[in-house]
C-alpha cells in the first residue's frame, strides 16, 4: 500500500516534470530530437503500476483519443514530415501536459499552483510579445507607442521577422477574463484572509495592466471584439445590474458598426499595403480555397501545417505579394479540418465544447465561490479565444497554444474535484456521456460530413462543426434533461 502511494505521489509530479522537461525539443522540433517522444509515456506507466489504470478518466478523453489517432494518421498523409513535424510535436506535448496537470491538480493547493503556474505563462507571452512581435501600424496612437518597443527578438523557427501581432493577442485574451474575475473575487474583503491573498489581488492588478497594454499595442480588432464580447459576458453572470447595461452596450456597438461600415475599404490594395493584415475579404477567399482543400481530402485533410504547400493561393489574392507566407487559413474550424480531416474536426468541436460544458456544471453546481471564480473566468476566456478563430486562428499544435491545453486541464481538474462531493456523485454518474457511445456519435458524424463534402461541402462542414459541438455539451444537455 505505502509503495502504491509512492508511485502515485511520483506519477502526478512526474506527469508535470517530464512534459516541462521535454517542452523545448518539441517546441521547436528536429527528428534528430524526436526520441523525446518515447519520454513522454513514463508518468502513464508509473500510474499504470500504482493504480491498475494510466490515468484518471475525464470527459474529454474519447475526443482526445480521436485527435491524437488523426495526428498519428496525418504523420502519413503529410507530403513533407518535417514541415508538419512542429504541428505534430506541439499536439503531443499539449495532450501530455494535459494529462499531467489534470492529474496532478488533484487538491486544493495543488489547483491554485496550477493557475498560478497558467498566469506566470501569460507574463512569459507578455514579454516575449513586447521583444519580439513584429509591429504593424494601423492607428496611428497605437502605432507610435511600439515604438518603445523594437522587435529584437527573431530568427525563431516559424517567426523568423517576429511574432504576429494577431497571435499574441489571440493568446492573451485566454488569460484576461480569469485575472478580472480573480481580481472582483479578491477584491471582496471576506475573500482575503491572510496577506497572501492581498498580495494575489495585487499581482493580479499588475498582470492585468500588462496585457491590456500588450494588447493595445497589437491592434488586433479581432482580439479586442473578442475580449469585450467574454467580458461582458462574464459581467452579466457575475453582476445581475450589468444584464442591461450589457445589452444596451451591444446595441450600441451594432449600431456604431452600422453607421460607420468598417468592413469597406478592406480589401483594396491600398488598406493592404498600411499593414501585412489579411483583411476580411482575403479571409473570405482563402475560406473558399481552403474548403475545395478540404474537399480533396476529407477522410485525412492534407497533414498539419501543410495549408502552405497543401492549398493553392490565387496569385491576385495579395495585391502583387505572392510570396506571403501563410501558417494558417484564418479560421480554426477550417484549419482542424485541414489538418486532420473532417473525423479530425468533429473531435476538435467536441473537445472545445465538451471543456465549456465542464466549467458550466462547476459554476452552476459548485458551492465553492473560488471554484465558481475560476470557472467563470475561464470559460470567458475560452469563448473569446474561439471567437477570435472565427476570423483567425491559433492552429492545434502552434507554440502558444500549449496555454490552451492547460486551460482544458484547469476544466478537468475543478470538475474532478467537484465530483468528488458526495452531494454531487449521482448527478456526475448521470450525466456523464459514455465513452464508446460518444466514439459511435463521433463515427457517423465523421462518415455523414464526409459522404456529403464532395456535393454539399458548405452543408458537410457544418454538421461536422456543429454535430461536434454538440457531441461535446452532451454532459449539459443531459444534465438539463435529467433535471
């Protein structure tokens, strides 16, 4: 018995340390580095000794076995390993960590080691965004402040002139809404009992000032809309009061679009060539090419990160530059199927759905006010990160993605420890989704949307897109229908 706790205790600290240890080979890969690959299991085995069983389950992990079977498939469609090798090694490493921090954080103090652990990541984005994010101008304030801030940070594999300034933001607005709700949670005296929780208010204050900054000086519309859109999100669940407010600011916004038409004027050379943004009209043509793409490969997509080589860019698109690279096809939804295949993108749907409805039943069912903080945060956080991959993306396997693995593990862990309450073990047991039924659900969904891609392809990706989602609020949908 004593040995069998060792063994856990080793494999939930072992769980952590060899992804982290194992993170700079495969953030940026070489095959002569991939024998790390055969690390990775270790913490899986130690479990497997102590316990009978690799790992605690969750919700996620048929969805999770199904992207990380299409990641393997796709090592053999891609036409060039070594250029999908950095999509490939980031995927692996995103689902490692996500295994070991779901287990690791498997108590109270261990979870807020964990946030801590997620917001001293955000700092690191931070940073490296001020050093080493390559600037564009798009309004003129903005423009002139990164002038404090000269890019000195390049070379880096797949950012050799910088980092994207659209990627940054997109990284930093996951992080935002959990540091507001943290600071109206410690901002409330009952809720700082020692100068340790004075001190969190404190650096939550500061991290927050940070990335507002940051994110000014990206310029990122789409980040800012996203942000504000999660943020008055959270404000109307969080502050009854601020239900109409919210409403009202909407309205308004709508209302401002609408007199002001943003949209025009996007794509003309001349609004290209003030920025190396790709405007809305380009994102509407490469949303056409990617889907005939998509149609040529539908079982497997064209292997990760090939939207380079994988899909043919008309010359006249970028107005005389065509030989801008492009990572990705501006829309994350899109670029699962690409990558993996439709099979690949109703897994990706369900997986980000399936975390949303985790962090929902903790906020409507926990009775812990700090468990029902984090929650809130980071659902607002994960909903602004999907809507900026509406019209961007932040690709399955990019670097800054891992931040979004350990989101979806900080959702497994406060459900884990919620279901752990006596009060709520029979509601948890009943509205849990059956592992081989969702793989059968994800199977016709898969065959259905790729019967369909070659005649209906608009009508396919949207019942793989939207049957995903909803394969992953099957836990809400069942709680909704039990109660």
């Amino acid at each position: 018995m004593v040995t069998d706790r060792k063994l856990t205790a080793l494999a939930e600290w072992t769980g952590i340390a060899v992804p982290a240890a194992c993170a700079p080979f495969l953030l940026f890969p070489q095959q002569r580095w991939m024998w790390v690959l055969v690390v990775l299991p270790i913490p899986w085995l130690l479990r497997l000794m102590a316990k009978r069983r690799s790992f605690e389950r969750t919700a996620l992990d048929p969805f999770l076995l199904v992207l990380v079977m299409m990641v393997g498939i796709s090592v053999y469609a891609t036409p060039d390993v070594e250029l999908s090798l950095g999509k490939i090694a980031g995927v692996l490493l995103g689902v490692s960590f996500y295994c070991g921090l779901s287990q690791f954080a498997n108590t109270e103090t261990r979870l807020r080691w964990v946030i801590g652990a997620f917001l001293a990541g955000g700092i690191g984005v931070v940073v490296l965004g001020l050093i080493g994010t390559a600037w564009w101008i798009k309004y003129p304030t903005a423009g002139g402040l990164t002038t404090l801030f000269p890019t000195r940070l390049t070379g880096l594999p797949g950012a050799e002139n910088g980092f994207n300034p659209n990627a940054v933001g997109g990284a930093l607005i996951l992080f935002v809404p959990l540091l507001a709700t943290l600071i109206v949670y410690y901002a409330r005296r009952k809720n700082r009992s020692s100068g340790v929780h004075t001190l969190a208010l404190g650096a939550s204050l500061a991290i927050l000032l940070s990335m507002g900054g940051t994110l000014l000086l990206c310029q990122s519309r789409a980040a800012w809309l996203s942000l504000c859109g999660a943020l008055a999100l959270a404000s109307m669940l969080r502050f009854r009061v601020m239900r109409w407010a919210a409403l009202g600011v909407c309205v308004a916004v709508v209302l401002l679009v609408l007199m002001y038409r943003p949209w025009v004027g996007w794509g003309s050379p001349g609004r290209f060539a003030e920025s190396a943004e790709i405007s809305l009209l380009q994102r509407v043509a490469l949303w056409s090419q990617a889907v005939h793409a998509i149609q040529g490969a539908p079982f497997v997509g064209v292997g990760m990160n090939m939207f380079r080589k994988g899909v043919i860019i008309p010359p006249n698109l970028f107005y005389g530059s065509h030989d801008k690279d492009l990572a990705h096809c501006h829309n994350q939804l899109l670029q699962a199927a690409l990558d993996l295949g439709i099979p690949g993108l109703v897994a990706y749907g369900a997986i980000w759905a399936g975390t949303l409805a985790l962090l929902w039943r903790v906020w409507r069912h926990t009775r812990d006010s700090f468990h029902r903080t984090v929650a809130l945060g980071l659902v607002c956080g994960l909903l602004a990160q999907f809507a900026f991959g509406i019209t961007d993306a932040i690709a399955l396997g990019a670097k800054v993605g891992i931040f979004w693995w350990i989101a979806l593990a900080l959702a497994a862990s406060l459900d884990q420890l919620e279901i752990r309450d006596v009060d709520r073990a029979s509601m948890s047991n009943s509205t849990s989704l059956r592992p081989q039924y969702a793989l059968l659900m994800w199977g016709v969904l898969s065959l259905m949307s790729v019967a369909l891609v070659g005649s209906h392809p608009y009508v396919a990706l949207s019942i793989a897109s939207a049957g995903g989602l909803c394969l992953g609020l099957a836990p809400v949908l069942c709680e909704s229908r039990s109660t």
